[in-house]
C-alpha cells in the first residue's frame, strides 16, 4: 500500500475440485487462504455434494444439497463451522423445498462474508400449480405458502416470515393476477433508527402485510405492473405502492418509468419515501446499443445517470463507453455534482 501504511500486499488463494458422481450427482471441494482487510491468517475449506433423480415416481425431479465448511482463523478455534441441508422437488405441479443451515458464531470466510452468524436457519415451501384444460383464458393457477425461521444457537427465536399466496393466476397472453401475504416476527436487540429521528424501540414485534399485483404481458406495445401493499410495519402502519409502465413502439425501442412510494406511519413519527426509475434502451443494430437508466430518490435527494454505448466490433472484441453522474438537490432545484 502506498507510503507504506496499512496491511500492504498479500497473496490470496482460491482452489476449487469438483467430480461427477454417476448420471446426476456431483461432490465438490473447495479452499481459500488470506484476508484481503487484515493481517491475521485466515483459511476456509469445504465440501459439498448435489444428489439428482431425475426419475423419481418416472419422471419427478428430486435434489438434494448439502454442505460443510469450516474457517481457520487466528486466535480461534471453535465455533467456527458452517454447515446446510436442502431438499427441492422442483417439479410442475407440486413444487416443495426443505433446508436447514447453521452458521456458528466464529465462521468468519475472510474472502466471503456472511450476512449474519450465531444462527440456525429454517426454510419451508411448498407450491401446487393447476393447468386448466380447454380454459381459452387461464393457463395457470398457482397456490402455495413459504416460510422462514431463524434463531440463535440456543433456538431462540430471532424473525421469521409466513408468506401464503392465496391465488396465483395467469393467463394464456402472459398476464397475471396474484395476491399474497406475509406476517413478520422480528426481535430487535436495540433501538432501530429508521429515519433520522425516527426511532423504532428494541423488543419483539409481530406484523403482517397484504399484497396484489396485477402484471400485463410484456409482448406487447404497452405493458404495465402494478403491487399494493398494506398491512403493518413494527409497531406502525405501511402502504407500499409501486408502478411500472413498459413501452416498445418498435422492436429496436424500450422504454420503461417505475415509481415506488412508501408511506409509513410509527409513533416515533411518520414518513414517506419515494423512488422514481427511468430505462430508455435502443438497438441501433445487432452490434451497435445505447442504454441509459436515470434514478431519484427522496431519502438523499440524489439523481443518479448511467448511460453506456456499446458496440461490438467482432465476436469476443468490444468498445464500450460508459457515462455515469449525479445531481444533489439544492434550494428546490437538482445541480450537477462534481
């Protein structure tokens, strides 16, 4: 590192093994060694396997993934595992998904993170799926519920989220009609400060929240997709719309704008918050595009542009140039940055 301060160069290792096992099924190994941030040693080795059927009950797929991991860190020398069951039989009609994962609170993948560790995390899904026959208009209805736990090391619950779809239908041109809803379980160990002064009080706190959406199909010229959503948020009141309208005037044309508005409302105060997205992509030709997106938000009063033109001049060989800005608002109006 320059002028010789901070941890300087390292050498950082990634290896990765993996071997077929008859038709379906895979086992993979893999390992890293050093840490890009700190001094200390650190190491992770693992294995995983994939088991496939592809003819369970004929033709049903069966999977099954598992995992084991372990870290190797200066100074520690327990609790340092991470290990995980999943079973999915993603099939048509009936779709179900099981898996376990632990994360020990010393894992620490110094290449990789982890979201959160100290946890035991506990999924559940199942999804049942009809296809009316001589229906001109439905193609499919979908049913289904999924849900998620997750605790510490010593089973304590810390969230969970039952997600029940009611009704899932779709029709034969693409379009979808669809309502849902989820109840929350969320233990939070310190105040959570949501908005500047806006403070949501440690404890637990149980809530749930309804959703529909209604989705047209992105064939044709004009398309749009529009969700709902209210119920309860902590200890509070939340409306969540968000809208998208989809326009393609010709095949080498897309255009796209998207709002999303929160409005919540908590005893500590009440606030909204709003993002607004712009898409506006063309295909001069097969070789030649220009894609630009443009995003405003109101939680930092910034507008964000990114443009990029594209041209490829042979299979594998490319230019691409690439503009990116922002502009603060000041006093009402949006000013370049610099």
């Amino acid at each position: 590192m320059a002028g010789g301060q901070g941890i300087g160069s390292k050498n950082l290792s990634v290896a990765r093994v993996a071997s077929d096992i008859q038709e379906e099924s895979r086992l993979g190994a893999m390992m890293t060694y050093g840490n890009p941030v700190s001094g200390n040693d650190n190491g992770v080795a693992g294995l995983d396997y994939r088991y496939r059927n592809s003819n369970l009950f004929g033709s049903q797929v069966f999977v099954a993934d598992a995992y084991v991991m372990k870290s190797f860190s200066e100074d520690i020398d327990n609790d340092d595992w991470s290990y995980g069951l999943t079973l999915n039989f993603p099939n048509d009609r009936w779709n179900a998904v099981a898996s376990y994962q632990e994360i020990q609170e010393n894992f620490n993948p110094a290449l990789g993170f982890v979201n959160r560790s100290g946890i035991r995390k506990y999924v559940g899904e199942l999804r049942y799926r009809v296809r009316p026959e001589d229906n001109r208009l439905l193609r499919m209805i979908n049913w289904g519920f999924k849900s998620s736990f997750t605790t510490t090391l010593d089973n304590e619950l810390e969230s969970s989220n039952v997600y029940v779809r009611f009704f899932d239908l779709e029709s034969h041109d693409g379009d979808q009609l669809a309502t849902w809803g989820n109840w929350y379980h969320e233990t939070l160990f310190e105040p959570f400060e949501i908005q500047p002064g806006v403070v949501i009080p440690d404890g637990d706190y149980d809530f749930y929240s309804l959703w529909g959406k209604l989705v047209t199909a992105v064939h044709r010229p004009v398309s749009t997709e529009i969700k709902y959503k209210f119920g309860e948020f902590y200890d509070g009141d939340i409306i969540d719309v968000h809208a998208i309208l989809r326009w393609r005037p010709a095949p080498r044309f897309y255009f796209t704008l998207e709002r999303r508005v929160f409005d919540i409302d908590l005893p500590a105060g009440d606030f909204e918050f709003e993002i607004n997205r712009a898409r506006v992509n063309i295909n001069f030709t097969p070789t030649l595009s220009w894609t630009n997106y443009l995003q405003q938000e109101s939680e930092t009063h910034i507008m964000t542009l990114q443009s990029q033109l594209r041209w490829i001049i042979v299979p594998g060989n490319e230019l691409t140039v690439t503009l990116n800005h922002d502009w603060a608002r000041d006093n009402g109006s949006y000013k370049r940055t610099e």
